[in-house]
C-alpha cells in the first residue's frame, strides 16, 4: 500500500511516498526549483518520490493533504468579518486567490498532480489532514516512543496555533489547543520583522543574534519589561494572549503595526541593510527569553495533563534549537524527541504517516524509523551520472574509488586549513545539513568562523557554525549526554574547553565580540559558550562517520564544522551540478562529489 503525502501553498512544499507505514522517499520542492522556500505544488519532489520508488499513480491508494483547506478559509472569512470594515483592501485584494486555493482547493490540486508524468491519478483516493495532527504524526511516528505527549508549536494551521497530544501506541489523541490569533509562532515572527529580518526565513537569524545581549543591561531589561507588559501575557498553562493592537497580521499584509512597535520600545524598525547594533541584540534576547518561558510552560503543562515520560516536539518553533537544548536541561522528560523538517515540509510524510497509522490496525516497525533513516531520504546520484557530468563540463577531477583514502584525503585538507564541499549519497529531509550536502571545515582556526562566513556562505559575521562530532564524543566535550543526530539541541562546550572572555566584553561591537575566541574550538562555539549539536555514529550515518574518523585519527579530536552546502538566500545544493555550481562561485578551497575529488586551483 503508498501513501503520497503532499504539502504546498504556504512555504516549504514538499512530498513524500510511503509503503505499508515506511518512508521510502520524502523531498523538498525548493532543492528542484531553486526557490528557497518554494510554496508552489511539488511536482518535481512527487514526480522524485514516484520515481524512487519505481511506482506510478496508479500503484498510490491515497493522497493526503498536509491540511484542511476548507477549515483555514473559513477561519480568514470569519477574521475578516471580525475586524471590517479595517483590512478590507487586502481582502478585495486576495479573496479571488483564497476562492481559487480553497473553495475549489482539490481541482487545484488535480492540476497540480497532472503536471507531474507518472500515470493517471483519478482513482487515487485524495484526503486531507489536520495542519498541526501532521505535525504531531510525523514527530510521535518516527520517534522510538511507545507512548509520548506532543507538543506541535507554529504560526497557525487551520485555527490552532499550538497543541498537546498524546499518543500511545498508533493512536493520537488531542487534549489541548491554542486558537488563532493567538500564536507563539506568529509572535516570534513578528520580533523577527521589527528587526528587520525576514518572516519565515530570518527566525534563526534572531536566535542567532540573541546571544549578542546581555541580560544586565538596562536595554534588556526596558525591551523584557515592555514585551510582557503591552505585547503578551503568558500563563502557567501554556497558553499566551497577544495585544492585538499591536500586530496587523490579521489584515494579511504584515506582521505588526510599525509606528505602535517603534512608539513602544523607542527605536525605529530596523530595515533589512542597515547595521546591527547591541539594542538589536538585546532585544533579540528579550524575544529569545520570552519564547523559552512560553515553551517551558507549554512543556510544563504537556507533562501535567499527559503524565508521560516522553516528549516529541514539532512545528515551526520546534526549529529553535535554543528552546529545545534548555527544554532539555530543565529534565521536564526524560526523552526529547525533535525530528528533521519539523517545520511544514516534515507535514507531508507526517500526513501520509497519520492517514497509514491512524486506519489501520497495524503495528508501527520501529527499526525502520531509526536514527537518519528519516533524514537521508531525497535523491542521490550515481558514480556514472558524476562522471558524466564533470567529462561533459571538461572539468578536472581525481577519482578515488576507495572510501577509506577518500576520507584520509579530505582529512588532511581539513588539517591544513581548508574548507571542503562534501555532497555524498541521498540528499537530506529538512533545513538543516546532516553531512550529506555540507560544507565542512576545521573549528579550531580562529578566523574560521569569519572566512566560511564572509567568503563562502556570504552571510551576517555574527552567525555562529554547529560542530558536528562522533557520537561517542559527544559527552567529552559538550555539556550534554543526549544524541542530536539532526541539530535539533543547543549545549554549551565543557568549561574546560572555555577560554575567559576580555574585561571590556560587553563593550565591544557585535564584530569584535564575534572574532574573540570563546574556547579550543572558535569556529563552533558561539558567544554565550554555546553549539548546536549534531553526533553521528557509524551504523545510520555511514557516509559521514569515515571522514569524522580520519579526522580524528589526525587530531585527536573528531569535531568539524558542518554548514549547509548553499550560500545566503539560495537552497541547500541537490545535484552534481548545483554543488559544482555552488563550489565555482565561493571560496571554497576542495569539492567531493561521491568519488571524485575537485581542486579549485584546477
């Protein structure tokens, strides 16, 4: 039986075919088109998963929409029926779109699936989910967990912002929920637009920037203070209260109210080219701090009214990683469990999962969902179309057929210095990295952070870089003994590790304070001491684990730095050709295309 789960028409479309319950292929439309965060109908990413495996509509039983479009439409008819005559020109504006999307939604889809060759589709059964129950099924089924509770945190679905479920054995049950307009995730977004990032792609530029602040100053302390007070209440059960005066959200144009937010906290929006200054930071850490409370509270509460000892997080939120690393260290569970594209492209395999597992009375095969083998699951490129390509493009290469010297071979480059493209078997599931398409370099030279950042990745100088290290090192260096396979954790580095930072710290600019070396291994260690983890152990990672061995056969130590193969505003590489494309136009010194190795002084 296949199962083909599709998400589309917000951001991040994607697909995802699964067998009897098991994922067989699951990809993101962006790495086709080019488009970062590409909300258009997957047709390359159904057309890939078809193809993978090897099957044609007419072998599909079922397509499953990741939500129910009916219900959101109604929810934008009652908002606006709610605040008319105010956002009545942003109505007249989109209602033909919203009409066209959501009355006639599955003739829209139909078209959608014509564009795709692989058969005729007319007696596939097409169903639709709930927005947040596929979050809650993708996180709880590929889980190890016989029972957990789940906590699903986002913008909006279809009318809930956040939810608690609990799940036990292949059912899912939900017992709470948050209710638009009021919305943690919204809420986020909206710090992310008044400084001047953004929504839905510059989130983990704030989280990133948060760090910069300091909690002791009166900056701080005046941008907390004017959070909790005007902007939203928070309560012991995890449920929040926005000031609507503040936000324009509802009238489908922005976030927020820009005159009301700069009026409140007495600086201007910051527009997307104008410098970073330490009020933007410690904002940013007021924003960071709020959310955290908020999370706790909501984990607080899930652990309250589910008594579980296991917690499986998902949606938007749940990308940061800040959040979970301290959900974590607050020991509310003892098992977090945060999977790769939590976000809405991760909804298209969890609509899938929900519609296999909640209808059928069949036990879940847990071995299939174990580490990374919910993670490598796009497209991978053969040694022959490889050397294709580069013959064709006349491009000098190297072959090394051999693994184990392969990744001697790219060690020793790290060694010296260099920073390496590493594209090697399938393409990974979500946002981040996980060694497929990665950008790899030593964390221990202390410009590094500013090279990768400046010359290669052509990103702000204050984005820190995650290490990525043996499984079994974890513990020797991090303050944390939970494995994070998919960078889904924050820790701090082992205070034996840390170097003191200068007197005059806090007075330095956001570049100065970048360039200082905070421990043994500047490239990942951010400036709060801290890293978002990745480990990687031999049996589900097999074509990283080698090269973090040879590494550390030569050092010492296996921690690398692991960053996405793309640059600033582009998708993570998919292809061959992407990669090399990517490679040409960067400073990246080396490229390892499966066996063949690239010299860029070639």
């Amino acid at each position: 039986m296949y199962t083909l789960g599709i998400s589309a028409y917000y951001h991040d479309s994607a697909a995802c075919i699964i067998r009897n319950g098991l994922i067989m292929a699951a990809a993101q439309e962006e790495r086709f088109t080019r488009k970062k965060h590409d909300p258009s109908f997957p047709i390359h990413a159904t057309q890939f998963c078809l193809d993978h495996a090897q099957i044609r509509f007419e072998d599909v039983e079922k397509i499953v929409f990741y939500d129910k479009p009916f219900i959101k439409f109604e929810r934008i008819l009652e908002t606006f029926y709610a605040i008319a005559p105010k956002g009545i020109g942003a109505f007249v504006k989109h209602i033909p779109e919203w009409i066209k999307e959501k009355i006639f939604f599955k003739k829209l889809l139909k078209d959608g699936l014509n564009e795709v060759a692989r058969g005729n589709h007319k007696n596939c059964k097409i169903l639709f989910s709930e927005h947040h129950l596929s979050h809650a099924a993708w996180a709880y089924y590929t889980s190890q967990f016989d029972e957990s509770a789940i906590l699903t945190i986002d913008g909006v679905g279809e009318w809930t912002t956040t939810a608690i479920f609990s799940a036990k054995g292949n059912e899912i049950t939900v017992l709470k929920e948050q209710h638009f307009p009021h919305s943690l995730g919204l809420l986020y977004s909206s710090f992310t637009q008044y400084l001047g990032f953004k929504v839905n792609d510059g989130e983990y530029k704030m989280m990133g920037l948060a760090p910069y602040g300091n909690h002791k100053s009166d900056n701080y302390k005046f941008y907390r203070q004017k959070i909790e007070k005007e902007l939203v209440d928070l309560y012991q059960d995890g449920s929040i209260q926005l000031n609507m005066r503040y936000f324009e959200f509802l009238y489908g144009e922005r976030m927020i109210s820009s005159k009301k937010w700069e009026t409140l906290f007495g600086t201007p929006l910051r527009k997307e080219d104008e410098p970073i200054e330490q009020k933007h930071c410690d904002f940013a850490l007021a924003a960071q701090d709020i959310t955290e409370e908020a999370v706790l509270n909501l984990a607080r509460e899930a652990k309250k009214i589910t008594g579980m000892k296991n917690l499986c997080l998902a949606g938007g939120v749940a990308y940061n990683c800040v959040a979970n690393g301290r959900l974590l260290n607050e020991g509310i569970f003892h098992n977090v469990f945060v999977p790769p594209a939590v976000g809405d492209s991760g909804s298209a395999g969890g609509a899938a999962l929900a519609s296999y597992y909640l209808q059928n009375e069949v036990p879940r095969i847990k071995e299939e969902f174990l580490k990374n083998k919910i993670s490598f699951l796009g497209p991978a490129y053969s040694t022959q179309h490889i050397e294709a390509f580069l013959l064709a493009k006349n491009i000098a290469f190297e072959k090394i057929v051999n693994r184990t010297e392969l990744c001697k071979k790219a060690a020793s480059l790290l060694v010296n210095g260099a920073v390496i493209g590493w594209m090697q078997g399938r393409m990974e599931f979500g946002a981040r990295a996980l060694g497929a398409r990665s950008i790899i370099a030593s964390p221990q030279s202390p410009n590094i952070q500013r090279i990768v950042n400046q010359k290669i990745k052509f990103r702000e100088s204050f984005r820190p870089f995650a290490p990525v290290m043996l499984e079994e090192d974890l513990e020797s260096y991090f303050k944390m003994s939970e494995v994070s396979p998919y960078m889904g954790l924050v820790t701090q580095i082992k205070d034996e590790f840390q170097k003191k930072l200068p007197d005059n710290f806090q007075q330095l600019s956001i570049v100065e304070k970048s360039r200082v070396e905070k421990s043994t291994f500047p490239g990942i260690t951010h400036v709060d001491y801290s890293s978002r983890i990745q480990t990687v152990d031999k049996t589900t990672n097999p074509n990283f684990w080698p090269l973090l061995k040879a590494y550390k056969d030569l050092t010492g130590n296996s921690l690398l730095i692991n960053t996405s193969f793309n640059v600033k505003d582009e998708p993570i590489v998919c292809s061959p050709e992407d990669a090399y494309r990517c490679f040409m136009k960067t400073e990246m010194d080396y490229l390892f295309l499966g066996e063949f190795f690239l010299t860029k002084k070639k």
